[in-house]
C-alpha cells in the first residue's frame, strides 16, 4: 500500500525525528566515558531503522484491521505479561524482558498498544452512555488487568501508565467530568494523604467536588463511605510501612533525607541540571557524566545530561519538541471523523505524554524514581520501536482522518 505523503502530519514526523536524533547524539555522550557502556549509541541507532520500518507498516495498515484485531491482541499481550513470570529475564530485581535469543523484549509495552485498541473499540459503541455502570465498569477491568500484571513485575512506572490512559479515554468518549473526578476520588485522598500527612487537604477538596457533581443519593453515600474509609485505614497503613517504605514516599517530597541512598539518583540529578546553567557546559563535556556520578544516564536521566551540557536552552527545545508531538497527537484525535481512530489517538498521546511528564518530573525531583525511559531519547530497542510504532499509529489517524 502506497502511503500519500502530502497528507501524512508533518509537524508530528519532525519533531519525532528531532527527539530522536537529539537521543542518538546524548546516548552517545552519556556512553562516552570509557568502560561504561560503550558503542550503545550504533545499537540504538540500528534499532531505529528497524523502528522506522515498523512505523511505515504500522501507518500502511488501515486502522480498521487493528480494531478488528484488538481483542486477539489484548488476550496475546495478557499472556505475553503472565508468561514473564515463567520464563522472563530479571535484571535489578524485576522481571520485565522476554529473551527470544539475541532478542529481548518488554511485554509490558505492546501490552499498552493492545489495550488502547481494546478500550478504542468498547468505546466506540453507539449506546455507550457512561453514566451507566454497565458501561464504565468493563474498560475498568479490562484496563486494571494489564495494570496488576506490570505492577506485579515489579514496574510501577509503566504500569501507571493503563490508567493515565483511560481516564483520557473515559472524558474523551464523554464521561461527565464531575463524575470522572469523583470517580478518582479515592486515588486522590491517598495521594494527599501521603504527600501532606493530614486528611484535611482532602475533605475541603471532597467537600467542593460533591458541590460540584451533585451525585445520586446512592453514588453519594457510596463515595462518602469509600473515602471515609480510605481516610480511616491511610494513617494506619502509613504506621505499618517499613521504614525503608516510608523513606522512599518521604525521599519524594525531600530527596535530602535519604542523600546517599533513595535521594541519591535525585539529588545527582538535579546537581547535573542545575550545573548546566543557560547554555550548558558544551556537548560531551558534562562532569557527572565523566565522573560516573549520575546514575543510569543513558536510560532513566537521560534528561539530566541534556540540561548538564546543553543547559536550560537544550532542555527547553526539547520540550518543544514533546509539546509539538502531543498537541498534534491530540488534534489529530480531534479531526478524525471515525470514533476508533480518534480514541485511538487519545490513548496512544496520552500513554506518550505520561512517560514524558513523569521521567521529566522525576530528574528534578517532583515524582517517584520509578524507572520509566524518556520516549525516543532513552536507550533501548523495546521502548524506541513501540514509541515509533504508536507515531505510525498517530500517521495511520492523520492519513485517513476524513474516513468515517
């Protein structure tokens, strides 16, 4: 099948090729240091041809056969996640790779392109009314099943990843944003509760949303009920934690705690952004690159040696580029007429725009160091190939966005 180029979203193409050609040169860099992880960078860069290719198909492929295909894929990525467990590669104390001989892949990510697919086509039902049960309810189960298995593994980061994307899809299929807010009420409580310590926060905000929503009687009592009970059982949990627990949710808020332990990553990381000033110190020429004091530069804080030697600058036109990248990801979910298509795009942005946000916050200090990559700038063949599969994806909507 001939793709027609004209009609292909440029603005998205290019900032994707600037994302990653701006990873190949600082997966390069943060290599460079002699005996750590050397020659990365030809790997990753034959990854991407390889990626680019699969992109090409991916956007070939009208998206019609991957809405027909989603259930069969969502049930093979299921048992893709299960079968880690039995048989998958454990590296710093996760299961998270299938090794297939010289080929190493994470379930976990076509997990989150099969799940799109699924949740695209429930929600793309002409009777969906989202205020029923009947039809909340199952892209909730269908969502919270890949969402245990990565949590299981252990990969928090990813994991969080299959709700982000359906509570998009939840407001963009219609759900009543009062009803969606009260809905993550509970996952609010816990986290203010965790982050502040007091129960207060949460009852004002509680308070302010019911006035809000103005819910049915029942949805009402059920509510008041759940986060009465969330707000009973948190201080008792928090009291049960193991201190190393504890010191991991504290070393969030202030990663000075714990300096040379759960803040470490953090604190190194933010000494490396904070150094790079305005311009940076000048490609290759980061010092807690060379002096290996950043951690898991070439993955995790890749961000970190682009502020270090590129400075507020170089950071800052990479955010561009993502901020390009899911604007028009969003838009095109915005302008395609077929309901699949555009759910489509809602989830695969969002799942985009949550591993960008996250990693960022992470380096600086402002999230949990929870493992997640930076889409097309971090090391690894998985997460480029699935990351320019989603953009094939994106191109496949841009391509066809007048089809009904």
């Amino acid at each position: 099948m001939r793709l027609r180029l004209p009609h292909l979203d440029v603005p998205l193409a290019m900032a994707t090729l600037g994302l990653i050609t701006i990873g190949l040169l600082t997966v390069y860099s943060a290599t460079s240091v002699p005996g750590a992880h050397e020659g990365l960078w030809v790997k990753q860069l034959l990854w991407f041809g390889v990626a680019a290719i699969v992109a090409w198909i991916v956007a070939a492929i009208h998206y019609r056969l991957y809405d027909s295909m989603s259930w069969p894929a969502y049930g093979v990525s299921l048992l893709m996640l299960v079968a880690v467990f039995a048989i998958g590669v454990e590296r710093l104390g996760a299961k998270r790779w299938i090794e297939l001989g010289p080929l190493q892949f994470q379930p976990s990510e076509i997990a989150k392109i099969a799940t799109t697919f699924v949740l695209a086509r429930f929600f793309d039902h002409p009777k969906l009314d989202l205020r029923r049960i009947r039809w909340w309810l199952p892209p909730l189960i269908i969502t919270m099943v890949p969402f245990a298995l990565v949590a299981k593994e252990p990969d928090l980061g990813t994991a969080s990843s299959f709700p982000a994307m359906l509570i998009a899809m939840y407001f963009w299929a219609g759900m009543p944003l009062g009803q969606l807010l009260l809905g993550l009420s509970p996952v609010i409580n816990v986290a203010l509760f965790f982050v502040t310590g007091s129960l207060w926060w949460f009852a004002l905000l509680f308070a302010g949303l019911l006035a809000y929503a103005r819910p049915r009687v029942l949805v009402l009592i059920i509510m008041v009920a759940l986060n009465v009970t969330i707000g009973i059982g948190a201080p008792r949990i928090w009291n049960h934690l193991h201190d190393y627990q504890k010191q991991r949710i504290e070393t969030v808020v202030n990663p000075e705690k714990d300096p040379s332990g759960a803040g470490y990553q953090v604190i190194q990381s933010q000494i490396a952004i904070g150094s790079g000033g305005v311009l940076g110190k000048g490609y290759l020429k980061g010092s807690q690159k060379a002096l290996a004091f950043l951690p898991m530069r070439h993955t995790d804080f890749i961000y970190s040696v682009i502020g270090e030697e590129w400075g507020l600058l170089g950071a800052l036109a990479v955010v561009i580029l993502y901020a390009i990248l899911i604007v028009r990801g969003y838009r095109l979910a915005a302008v395609a007429r077929d309901g699949f298509a555009g759910l489509m795009a809602v989830g695969i942005t969002t799942a985009l725009f949550f591993h960008v946000m996250v990693n960022m916050l992470m380096t600086v200090g402002w999230a949990p160091v929870v493992g997640v990559p930076l889409p097309f700038l971090s090391y690894g063949g998985t997460a480029l190939i699935v990351n320019c599969m989603q953009i094939g994806l994106l191109q496949n909507v841009a391509l066809r966005r007048r089809e009904y």
